[in-house]
C-alpha cells in the first residue's frame, strides 16, 4: 500500500492526534489494508476514519474535538466515533486493547468491517466517511434546516447509535477469540512474538477466529488452566553447571566450604564415605521433538475428534514451554503431510498449525501400522531427529503388526505413547511405553495426557 498524505480536510475527529505521523499514517493503512483483504474489495473509507477508530481503542482517554469545530462532511465520522465512545460496553472491551496495538488493530478492523455491513442493511452505505450523499441525508447531517430536516436527523443518528453499538459487540466477541490465537500463536517465552507480525496479518487472525471448529478447539483448552500444562525439564549433571541442590559424595570440586572446616580425620572419614556435602549442579538439556499421530479417520468424526485436536493443541503448548520442535501427521488409510513447527516458532507456523488442526474432519478407514511406521521413517531419514515421543490418538481397533512397529520404533530409538479415545486394543498397549484409556473426554483425561 502507498503512503498516504494526510490533507487538512482529512484529519479525524480527535483531540491530539497527529494525523502525518508516520506511525500513526502506518497504523491506519494496517486497517484499511486488512479490511480490504477480509472483504475482498476496496471501500471509499477516509484514513483518518480507520485511525480514529483504531486509537479510540488504543488510548486510554481519547478526548473528541468539540462538535463545533467538526466539519460539515465529518459529522457522521464524529456521530460513529462518539456513540462508540459513550457506550458503557466500550469499557469491558479496552481492558484488553489499551496500549495493545496488535489487539486494537484487530478490533478495529473488526468493528469497521461490521459497521460498513450494518450501513449497507440500513441503506446508509454512501458518505460513510462523510464524503458523499446517501438516501439518508447521511451528507447533510449536522447542518442547519427545518423542523422536517431535524426530525429526520434525529432519526439518522439513532440509526447510527445503533449500528455503532451492535458492531462493537460483535466485534468484541471476535477480538476476544482473536487474542487466545494471538497468545496461541506468540508463545509464552520472551522473543517468541512480535505484535507487528500480527498488525500485517490481521485479516487471517480474523478468519480464524471466525472459524466454527477453532471456536470450539479454544472452548475446550480453556477449560485447562495454563498453570496445568506443566514443563518438564530435563537435566545433566555437570560439575560446572548451575546450582540446584545439594547431596552427598566424594567431589572436591563441588565441595561446600563449611566442610572444610571439619577437623582433619572426620573430613577424611566422610571423604572415604562418600558422604561429603557436596553442590548439585546441573546443565538443562533439551527434549527431542514431540511427534504426535492423530487419527481422523470416520469413526473418530464428532466428540472424539474435537477432543483430540484440543489436546494436540495442549500438547503444541507444552512443546512451546519444554522448547522441543513439535510435529504432527493425520491419517486414516493414508498418512498425511508431516507439519513441522519449530523449536523457536515463527508466529506464521502457528497460525498454519492451528488452521490446518480446525480444517481436517473426519473420514476414511483407518491404518494404524503404516501412520506409526511413517513417524519412525521420518525419524530415520533425518527429517525429524531425535523424537524422544511418538503420541499417538486413535479409537481404532486395527490389527497392528508387532513385529514391525518394534522394529521400526527401535531402528528410531522412539517412544511409542498411545491415547485409545473410548477404546482399546491390545496389540498396541504391548508395543507401547505408555498407554492411556479416555472415555470420558473431560479436562481431567485431557490432563492425564498432556502430563505423559
């Protein structure tokens, strides 16, 4: 998008503002550029109408020019900016907005896109920005004239009163779902996200968060508490590591130095005894990738699947947090494609996940020995290196064979963790470490999983 010169006539209606700012030119073509790409067409929308918007949002206290000094043309801008402003359900909506630019950015463009659908309903889809004449009088509004004229003002303003209010809720309701993606697709680590990543793709943020099948993933991994999904570490002991204890031994160079205070022959006697108070250091070592089967296959449409994507998505988290590559295959009679999302994601790879998690249902037959058998090919073939954990979520009751899964699983050096979704199958528990029944599809089973 080309950078746009802001003319006198083209500046908002709030207080403060500098509508040549730079950032704040760039904020206001981020919404008009990702309402574009959500409509899939161009709106006569001014810059300063996306800004004051976007900022009505952002600032803590946005303070409105006086309605004297608006212009004629930009009543109607004004009448949208202060009915949204004054709404007592504004307040519940900034406590995640303010000083939030990527949230703002996505409320904003939220908000816009359910105006302009509103005003088409209302016939009030000319001069939204108070550039032109509508049916309405949308032009007119604001400006002197007979009692006939003011009535039906009167009328166009609680018109937008309205649309103003009905779009903020709807929007809200997006911006909320919006933001689990975002926190999804961040991480939980320090320099794991950016929010300019997500000012530029505003427009997929939103799809998904229209997505009917993520609305339901998001409902059911918020019934785990983030505290829940627990990190495990993994450690080497290493006489030059970090400080995590202490314990018993023989270790002069991790001696404590109250132990050399100890006359000559006890020192000597708890020497030759192992039993000198010694630090416990260590050095973190990292997980190998988390590689996760999830069968789609037809009889696992419905409760079943949607469980099983949520707790892919658990496990996703946890991988974030233990900072292990994660990745992840479908199948049925057929594997499908290997998704890779690294150790320090990308927010895109996230966002790929979580979208290609919503999109695939159910169907097909199920084979279960070739799905297992590909994880360890990817292994072998150095595509995916050191896989500590196969998860594998299935309800089939296929007949595997044994003999190769062990072969392949050993030839890998991988673990085989197998979650039977009200199910059960006995082949698989002999080949598998670890091997969990979920029949009831609660958060508690959910958890049993995600702590594997």
């Amino acid at each position: 998008m080309k950078p746009v010169k802001i003319r006198q006539k083209d500046r908002g209606v709030l207080r403060g503002i500098d509508y040549e700012d730079p950032l704040v030119v760039y904020r206001g073509e981020r919404v008009l550029g990702a309402l574009k790409k959500l409509r899939g067409e161009e709106d006569d929308l001014p810059l300063s109408l996306a800004i004051d918007v976007f900022y009505s949002y952002y600032l803590p206290l946005p303070v409105l020019e006086a309605p004297k000094d608006i212009p004629r043309d930009k009543m109607l801008q004004y009448r949208l900016i202060s009915s949204m402003m004054t709404d007592p359900y504004v307040d519940q909506v900034k406590v995640h907005t303010i000083a939030d630019s990527s949230t703002s950015m996505v409320m904003a463009v939220s908000y816009l896109e359910k105006v302009l659908e509103l005003m088409e309903q209302h016939g009030l889809n000319q001069g939204a920005g108070g550039g032109g004449e509508s049916k309405q009088g949308v032009g007119g509004l604001g400006g002197e004239g007979d009692e006939g004229e003011r009535e039906e003002k009167s009328e166009l303003e609680k018109k937008i009163e309205e649309i103003s209010r009905e779009a903020l809720r709807r929007a809200a309701e997006e911006a909320e779902m919006a933001k689990k993606i975002q926190r999804i697709a961040q991480g939980i680590a320090a320099g794991t996200g950016s929010s300019l990543f997500f000012e530029d793709r505003v427009h997929e943020v939103l799809r998904l968060a229209r997505n009917t099948d993520v609305q339901r993933i998001l409902a059911l991994l918020s019934g785990l508490p983030r505290h829940n999904i627990r990190a495990r570490r993994k450690v080497v002991r290493q006489p030059r590591g970090e400080l995590r204890g202490y314990e018993l031994g023989s270790d002069l160079e991790r001696l404590v130095p109250s132990e050399i205070a100890l006359p000559e022959v006890y020192f000597n006697l708890k020497f030759a005894e192992n039993k000198l108070l010694l630090y416990e250091k260590v050095l973190p070592e990292n997980w190998g990738p988390l590689y996760i089967l999830l069968d789609k296959s037809g009889s696992m449409d419905g409760a079943k699947m949607l469980w099983a994507k949520a707790v892919t998505l658990a496990l996703y988290i946890k991988a974030l947090k233990e900072r292990r590559p994660f990745y992840m295959r479908f199948f049925d009679s057929v594997p499908y494609p290997l998704v890779r999302v690294s150790r320090r994601p990308r927010q895109h790879e996230a966002l790929k996940l979580l979208e290609y998690i919503a999109r695939i249902k159910g169907s097909g037959g199920t084979d279960i020995s070739r799905a297992i058998i590909t994880a360890c090919d990817d292994v072998g073939r150095g595509s995916v290196r050191n896989v500590s954990e196969i998860v594998l979520l299935t309800d089939g009751e296929d007949r595997v064979s044994e003999p190769m899964i062990r072969r392949a699983l050993g030839a890998s050096n991988a673990k085989l963790i197998t979650v039977m979704i009200q199910g059960d199958n006995p082949d698989l528990k002999r080949v598998s470490t670890k091997y969990l029944v979920a029949v009831k599809l609660d958060k508690e089973e959910a958890l049993n999983v995600i702590e594997l």
